[in-house]
C-alpha cells in the first residue's frame, strides 16, 4: 500500500512540474491552487467537482447567497458542456468595458 501512496505523491509533484513549466504558475502557487479547489469541491458534496453552491460559498462565504453575476460567470465559464469559443467570448467581454473590441490600458 505504502508503494502506491508513494507512485501517485511522485505523479502528482511531477503533473505539478510540468503544469508550472508549462504556464506562469509556482509549483507551491499550483499546489496551493489545487488544495483550495478540493476544499471548495468537497465543502458541500465530496465528488471532485465544484456545484454552483461551492462556488457561491467560495466567493461569499455563504451557498445561500444569490449573484445574478456570480451564476451567469458559473454558468458560462465554469459549465463543462459550454463551448470554448463562448467562454474566451465571455472573458473578454469583462475586460472590454468601453466595448472598443480593444482591451485598452483603461479597461483593465
């Protein structure tokens, strides 16, 4: 059993080298990343995945709160079935403010 424990630690900090390679990310800044995401993902039902709940008790503290915002970003963003195209759509949309088709220095 100790030998399994030990091959998925090595897997994990090794995924973790490569992701951190790979984007602008710290290997501690990842793994601080992941183990707020598996206390968000099990804060209400244990399976690995992030609810609309946990999302609205990670950004307020509180599962009950009702964001019209915070529930079209989950929706949108967050939604495993919405396409990628609709999703780089949606992000750019929240820094475009003048809606130039620009993110200019005074939108960010």
């Amino acid at each position: 059993m100790g030998c399994v424990c030990m091959k998925q630690r090595l897997e994990c900090e090794n995924s973790t080298t490569v992701l951190a390679a790979q984007t602008y990310f710290k290997v501690t800044e990842i793994e601080t990343l992941y183990e707020l995401f598996r206390k968000l993902s099990s804060s209400i039902l244990d399976d690995g995945l992030i609810s609309k709940e946990e999302f609205q008790l990670g950004l307020f503290r509180n599962s009950k709160t009702h964001s019209l915002f915070a529930d079209r970003i989950f929706d949108i963003v967050f939604h495993p079935e919405a396409p990628q195209a609709e999703k780089v759509s949606f992000a750019f949309q929240l820094y475009d403010i003048c809606q130039t088709g620009f993110i200019e220095r005074e939108d960010v």
